[in-house]
C-alpha cells in the first residue's frame, strides 16, 4: 500500500471496496476486451479506456487513481475479489458465544416515551435481555439471529424489534424495520411475506404450500445448527401470522394509525380483535374509495357544447361465486372443523356422523324397513338418498342423534350435507374490473337480500349510485324493487325471454348501453364471472378458515386486487378518479 501511497492516499475505503467488488464483476468483460492471445489465467496491465471511465464514475475516483488501484488489486481481484464466507461462521462458533450475523434491536437504544425522564437526560437504555431466533431471508434463507430487547426501568416499557410491550398491550412501531416477528423466535423479511401474499395472489398457493416452498428451494439446504434451539424450519402458522401482521400494519400505514394488540395470551389469537375490527370497518366503509371510483371503462360522461358535464353513465354488475363453507346445520353460521361439514358444537358434530351412519348399507336397510311398515299409511315413495334438507333428533337419555320422527317431541335439528349448505359471496364489480363490495349470502337468502346489499353500499349523500346494474335475476330483482325510490332511474338488465323480462330488464331498451358503432356493449358486463374464476379458486383455501379470518383474507385479496387493477388503468390511459363532491349524478 505505501508503493502506491501518493495514488490512493485520497481514496477512502468505500470507493476502495467498491472498485474492487466492480471490478471482480467485471472479469469477463476485461478479458473479453484484451487481445487474442492474451493469457487469461494473468491479469492484463492496464484496464481499457471503457472499463477505467466506468470504475471511475462507480467508485467517485479518478482516471489515474483507477490505473493506480488496478496495478496494486488487479491479482486479488482475478483470484475473485474479497470473499467471506460469514454465513458457516456465524452458525459453527457465532451461536455458542452469544453472537449472530443478524442482531435484531428495537429502532432506538432510547426510551421513546415524551415524558421520559430517563430520556430526557441523555441516558441510553442498558437493560437488556438477548433470546435465540431464526430470520428468514430471501436470498440467504433462514440464518441465525439474535433478538434483543431494551427495557426503560422509569417508564416500565419493553422495546422488541417490532413492537413495544406496556402493561400488557403490544404497539407497533409507526415505521417498521425489514423484518416482521410472527413468533417468539422466529422472525421472516418483509421480502419472503410479501412474495407468499403475491403467490396466492396469482395462483391461488396455500399457506401449506408457501412454507414448503420455501423450506424446498428457498432455505438453500440450510440445516438447523448443532444444539441451537430454534429450528430453521417455516411452518403453516409463521405463513399465515407473517400475512395478517403484514397487512395489519400496511392497513394502519394507510389510515395513519397505529396497531394495537394483546401481549399476552395464544399468539393465534392475538390479531382476532384487530381483524374482526378491520373486517367491521370494511363491511361499514367499504374498500377504500372504491365506491367513488370512476374510469373511462365503467363510466361514460355526456357533455353538452361548451365540453361540460351534464350527465354520466354507470353500470355495475353483481354475482355470486362460492368460497367458504358454514356449519351444516341449517341457522348455524359457525365455521366447519377441519375435516368435517359441521361446526366444533357437539351435537351438530354427532347429526353429522348419523348422517354418515346413514349412508352405510345397514343402516339403509334398518330405514327403509321402518318405512315400509308405514308405506300403505302414507303412500310415501321408498328413496336410495337423503332429502337435500334431512331432520335430526336428539334423545336426552342416550345423548345420541336420530333420525327424526313426526310423532316425537324432543329436541329436533336441520341440515343441508349437499350443495345447498354452501354460502356463497356476492360481489359487485365494476366493468373495469374494480370490486365495489362483497358480502356473505347463506343458503336462505336470495334477492331480497341482493336488493338491500345494494341499497347498503350506496348509502350515504357521498354515494353515487351506478343507472345500470347487471345481475343474472333482474326480473325478480326489478319486481321486488317496485315502488322503491332508491331503483328510481337505475336500470335493471340481464338478458332473458319472458314477457316481464323483456318489457322491464332487456339491455337493448337502453341505447346507452351500446356502443357508438351500435354493433356491441359500450361496457364489459361478463367482468364479475371473470372475477368471480379468479375469486372461486380460494376455496381450497379458505373453505375451513374460521369466520373473522375468512372475511379477513377475502377483504385483503380484493384490497389488492383493486390496488393492482386502478394502477394498471392508470397505465393504459383510462384515467382511473375518484368522484369529487359534490357531483353531479
């Protein structure tokens, strides 16, 4: 180094490892520049003017300092550069001296209460407690690291890496660091959660999946060191928690404010209140602006001479695509236990196992003799299947579920095992793709209840309500909206034979429908089944969800899905706004 003092006296050590981490890059390129018969086992003696006006510009030295750094690195960097393999020496000798490569702290080694005194005289926080943890990184894959956290012995608050713990509540730091904590020693970069929520975004890939995913390809064959304590293994659970505290916190971003959970207690359990009320929030508010959203695919504007609005044309379309499953049990709304068609209560568990024991051969025989004794009674038919709605009853005595009978008086039970069980959700789409509203519909509700989830989500003086709506039962949702002034001026079509149809629902009654050449629809009203294919196959996914995480992950996936369809029409010019108030309707 002293040779070459009077070159590199003025070059500090980051351009110095900059140039040489660029130049090691640059290796094939340097050889591919050097004359033919050139030896390309020794470096050349000089850099060409391309590759030194280059390591110039990238490492803020001159042409000559260039030449200088090259004439003293240009053998360490043909032999590869600078490589530390830190990785293997932080897992063989780090973890048994109470070192990791990743030292996971909270964001400030000072209380960050206003009133502190501790704080406001210049002191550090020096209580600490370490713990043994796993972060898993994308590229690196899972490695050892070490969680610290700080405690104020004035204010009582206990500093994580993600959160502060006072009297019992857990708070999230306002600005978060790469890392998100799903368990008590298990951390996950924000890169690996966000490529899982991206996965099942696009192809519909199970939390199951996600974590083999990354135990399989992206742990680079990493094995959990010799005695440490946490094992480099992501599981199901750190997915799923890794995806609600990832779009917990990107919620509150939004809305500037601040998460706020138990400290104690499950780790499952401890996000439920935050969910249920963001899920609360969103059944009362909506996605976002959505409802005010306008674009140049969903709405058409009418101006008069002078280029001013005078109208507009909307149109929406609703349907229905089915995705979870509640309990069998007809007014039962819980979720089912994985595994079965019932919810976790007792007795609806044993009408499903009698309705199971009644599929069976035996049983069958036993039935249709107690039905053939009654036969010239009732003139019944004998039949091979259960009714879609059978009925149960349950004996006190024995505490077993039967097969009802007319004649008894104890406790009875309804259940749909076919089809007809499953719940279905309906959304309201607009034809640019953007998901207005969702809502969960059981089995008993039909248009009526269509009708009122309409009337719900353009509630409010701020709504503006579409003068079109697309929905595959418009004839009878035109007649049970007869007389209510909240359809007057909103056209109801679908495309349908009957005379009721045709006089109040066909869409060739509304020439604004068409388009200007009059040979086609001016809007895409086949986009909620389009929708609805992409929302169906969730259903592998979410049909054992319990309720609140259920409405959860259904809320998040449109959240981005409008998020990503508003920006891509945006890219494709067709000015995606929100409806300024007031407006003209």
């Amino acid at each position: 180094m002293t040779t070459f003092d009077c070159t590199i006296s003025n070059t500090s050590l980051t351009s110095l490892f900059q140039f040489i981490t660029l130049a090691t890059l640059l290796k094939n390129d340097i050889i591919l520049m050097e004359p033919l018969l050139s030896p390309m086992s020794d470096p050349p003696l000089v850099l060409s003017p391309a590759i030194t006006a280059f390591l110039s510009i990238g490492c803020s030295i001159s042409p000559a300092e260039v030449s200088g750094a090259w004439s003293l690195l240009k053998d360490v960097i043909w032999s590869g550069g600078i490589t530390i393999g830190v990785g293997l020496l932080w897992e063989t000798h780090g973890t048994r001296r109470g070192v990791a490569e990743y030292l996971l702290y909270p964001p400030s080694h000072s209380c960050l209460h206003p009133n502190c005194q501790h704080c406001a005289k210049g002191m550090t926080l020096k209580k600490a407690a370490q713990t043994h943890a796993v972060l898993f990184t994308l590229t690196k894959g899972p490695c050892v690291a070490k969680s610290v956290h700080l405690y104020c012995q004035t204010c009582g608050i206990d500093y994580h890496h993600n959160y502060s713990v006072f009297k019992g509540q857990r708070t999230y730091y306002e600005h978060q660091p790469d890392n998100i904590q799903v368990a008590d020693h298990v951390f996950i970069e924000k890169s690996v959660i966000e490529l899982f929520r991206t996965a099942m975004d696009f192809s519909w890939t199970s939390a199951t999946n996600c974590a083999k995913l990354y135990n399989l390809c992206l742990s680079h064959g990493k094995q959990t060191p010799v005695h440490y304590k946490v094992k480099f293994e992501l599981s199901v659970e750190h997915v799923w928690d890794g995806y609600v505290i990832a779009s917990l916190l990107e919620d509150c971003e939004r809305r500037m404010s601040t998460l706020v959970v138990p400290h104690t207690g499950e780790q499952r359990d401890r996000f439920t209140e935050a969910m249920i009320a963001r899920n609360c929030r969103i059944q009362l508010y909506g996605y976002e602006q959505v409802r005010h959203h306008y674009c140049n695919r969903c709405t058409r504007m009418y101006k008069d001479e002078q280029g001013v609005v005078t109208h507009k044309v909307s149109v929406v379309v609703v349907d229905g695509v089915t995705v979870g499953h509640p309990c069998a049990i007809v007014s039962c709304n819980l979720p089912v236990v994985c595994g079965r068609l019932t919810c976790s209560t007792l007795e609806h568990c044993q009408v499903e196992d009698t309705h199971e024991l009644r599929g069976q051969s035996r049983f069958q025989l036993q039935e249709r003799l107690t039905r053939a004794k009654t036969t010239i009674a009732t003139n019944a038919p004998l039949a091979d299947d259960p009714p879609d709605e059978e009925e149960y009853e349950f004996d006190e005595n024995t505490r077993r579920v039967l097969p009802a009978t007319a004649q008894s008086t104890r406790k009875k039970f309804k259940a749909v095992f076919g089809r007809r069980r499953t719940h279905n959700e309906q959304l309201i789409v607009a034809p640019c793709g953007m998901i207005i509203a969702r809502r969960t519909f059981f089995g008993a509700e039909g248009v009526a209840s269509v009708k009122q989830f309409i009337k719900e989500v353009y509630a409010g003086e701020d709504s503006v309500k579409p003068d079109h709506i697309f929905f595959d039962n418009n004839c009878t949702l035109a007649k049970v909206a007869k007389g209510d002034p909240f359809f007057d001026n909103i056209g109801l079509s679908h495309s349908q034979t009957n005379k009721f149809c045709q006089e109040n629902c066909n869409p060739e009654a509304f020439p604004e429908l068409h388009s200007d050449d009059g040979k086609g629809w001016r809007f895409n009203s086949s986009v909620a089944e389009q929708t609805n294919n992409w929302f169906r196959k969730y259903h592998p996914i979410a049909r054992e969800m319990l309720a609140h995480k259920f409405n959860f992950f259904c809320d998040e996936l449109i959240l981005r899905q409008n998020r990503r369809t508003e920006e891509k029409l945006g890219k494709d010019g067709h000015n995606p706004h929100t409806w300024p108030q007031p407006v003209c309707k």
